[in-house]
C-alpha cells in the first residue's frame, strides 16, 4: 500500500482535509472492517465454536505480538490497555512510593504524564522535579542534575504541544547510571516514526492505537522491559494473569501479563492489529518520508515568527502562532479543514501525516496568510 492508497482507504478525507491526527486519527477501511468483523464472530459465530473467551483472548494476544513487532519488544514484554493515560498510571500505581521519592518530568509533558506525579506529590509527599526546555527542545544535559536521586522519570518520546522530538536515549543512559527508571509517553510517535525500545532502553514505554497508528478508541499498550517489570507490584489480579487462577495462593504470570485483567472490548484489539498491519504495509520510512515532506512545505509557509517549536523537520506536529486560537480553528474547520488549539501556548497545531496532501496544506495556509 503506498501513501495515496492510504488516503483512498480512508474515507474522512473524501470531505475534510484532516491535520488533527495527533489528537485521534481517522480509519481506514481495513480498520474499521476488522471491528466490526470482529465484533460480528465474536457475538453470533464464537458461541458456538472457539467460545467467546478463548475468541476475546486470542484477539488480546494478536494485538500484543503486533505492537511487539511494531515496538521491537517480545509479546511477553507487552500488557494491552485502554489508553497512554492507563499505562502511564498503571506504572505510577505499581512502584511502592515512599515520601521523598524523587519523580522527573519536563515541562512539556501532556496532562496524562503530569497528572499522576502531581497526586502522588500531595498523597504520598514525592518531589517532582520539571526539567525545563527552550521551546519544547531538550538537550541530555538538561536532565543531569534532576536525574541525581531519582526514583523514575517521565518523558515524551514526542512532545505533545510542540512536535519536538526528544533525546530518549541518551535521557535513559543518564537515568539509569543515576539509578532511576524511565517511563516513556510514545503515543506521538508509532505510526510517524520507527520506534524501537532496544535502542531506546526505556524500562517502560506507553502509548495507543487511536492516533498516528490510525487505529481505535480504547486499545492501548504499555512495553515494561523484562527486568524492569520486576520493580512494579501489580495492584489488581484476575485469572488471565496468574499461572494458577483457582490456586488458594496465587502467583502472577511471569510477564507482562500479570498485569492484564481478563475481560476487555476486544474487538477494538483486533482494530489495533489491523491498524498495525496497515501502517507496515505502507512502511514507516514511506509514511515518515511523506510526513517529512508535507510538514516542510507547512513550515516554509508559515512566517518565523508564527511557528513555535523547530523549523528543521522533526515530527508531523506543527504548532503555530494565530491572534485567535479558537476562532481560527472555527473558521479552519468551516472550510473543512480540521486542526486544534493548544490552550496552554496559546497556539494552534496542526498534525500531519502521510494520507494528507499538498493541496491540503496549501488550504491550510490561505488561513494563515
């Protein structure tokens, strides 16, 4: 499938030219048709043959050996959720905090990665220590004092607001010689750019389907490194994840499945392998390249002193300076052309990926100019 068989394939760019991918993206038929299909079998044909469970848990375990592949993770290091949220809270929930622990997050962080450090800081007495950035750009430098006496810190692999895209690796070396673990909020990057969380050494990393993935609602996925999975204490028990459900002293799986619970929507699981299965058929380099070459073309467009964040390429998040954020995005979708605002900078952002196209940008960019 290349870039523009993509676009054919989804069937909200028939009427709209659509930049808010990094808020939801919209589906392709592939991925919409293995729903449904999904949800079909489930209800009228499963009953009767596999069973509705073993039908639920194989479509569970189909979506963790795609995000595996898609990560470069192994299945056994992969736990399915709803939602980045859930992961990045799951993590919080599952290490044993002690007042003065030490948590690191930067200043650009989505709420979903700011949210919980900040309770934890009121309930449970943890610092939190913000890593400041010039504009979303962060250098490895800037974590080296407030990595010292951490017990974890928190990052984007991709800021949210900015588009910049951040040091991970060498943040996670930093980290770890200081001996704190790192919790990576990816949902901005798989489905732009090739992620792989070897190279990255991460110990956990967070991220869903509904996005740059073009997947549904509702299927998350957190990675935890073998090892490092070793540190949580799974706060919640069921059956699917323990050797031994009817055991009178139970003992969790030995993977990241003890910390999936058993019954879930599963057919927006096998939403997620259709999704994954798309984004490889076109091919990450194909879809970055694409994205790389659109989010040029935005940016040459734009005047210095409208775009924030890197005028170099970085990711398909393209933030920009308007005199009326709300109402620009008013006007913008009433040409049917969709992006967002981001409150916090008084901006608004566009998001694009592979399936848009020139003449897209181009109307974009009437409303700026």
């Amino acid at each position: 499938m290349t870039p523009d068989e993509l676009r054919e394939a989804i069937p909200a760019t028939d009427d709209v030219a659509y930049f808010n991918t990094g808020a939801s993206g919209p589906s392709p038929r592939p991925v919409v048709e293995a729903v449904c299909e999904f949800a079909r079998y489930h209800a009228f044909d499963a009953p009767g043959g596999e069973g509705m469970y073993e039908a639920g848990w194989r479509a569970e375990r189909e979506a963790r050996e795609a995000v595996a592949r898609l990560l470069g993770a192994t299945v056994d290091e992969v736990v399915m959720t709803q939602s980045t949220t859930a992961g990045i809270n799951l993590v919080a929930a599952s290490l044993t905090w002690r007042p003065g622990d030490v948590v690191v997050r930067t200043d650009a962080e989505h709420p979903s990665g700011a949210l919980p450090w900040a309770r934890l800081a009121d309930v449970r007495d943890v610092e939190v220590r913000v890593v400041e950035g010039d504009d979303g750009e962060f250098e490895p430098a800037d974590f080296a004092a407030a990595v010292e006496g951490a017990r974890l810190v928190c990052l984007s692999a991709v800021t949210w607001s900015y588009g910049t895209s951040l040091p991970v690796a060498e943040v996670v070396e930093l980290a770890h010689e200081a001996g704190a673990l790192v919790l990576v909020d990816a949902v901005q990057a798989p489905g732009q750019l090739p992620v792989d969380v070897g190279t990255w050494g991460a110990d956990f990393v967070a991220g869903a389907g509904h996005k740059w993935l073009l997947g549904p609602w509702g299927a998350g996925f957190l990675y935890l490194r073998d090892e490092a999975r070793r540190a949580l204490e799974p706060t919640r028990i069921g059956g699917h994840g323990v050797e031994d459900p009817f055991a009178s002293h139970p003992r969790y799986a030995d993977s990241a499945e003890a910390f999936q619970l058993t019954t879930a929507q599963a057919s927006v699981y096998a939403g997620l392998s259709a999704a994954v299965d798309v984004v490889l058929d076109v091919g990450l380099d194909a879809i970055s390249s694409r994205i790389a070459e659109l989010t040029d073309r935005l940016k040459d467009g734009l005047p210095d002193d409208r775009l924030l964040g890197p005028r170099p390429y970085e990711t398909g998040l393209v933030s920009f300076a308007v005199d009326d954020p709300e109402g620009f995005v008013e006007a913008c979708a009433a040409d049917g052309v969709v992006l967002r605002d981001v409150p916090p900078l008084g901006c608004v952002r566009a998001s694009v990926h592979a399936f848009n196209d020139e003449s897209e940008v181009d109307r974009l960019l009437a409303h700026v100019n």
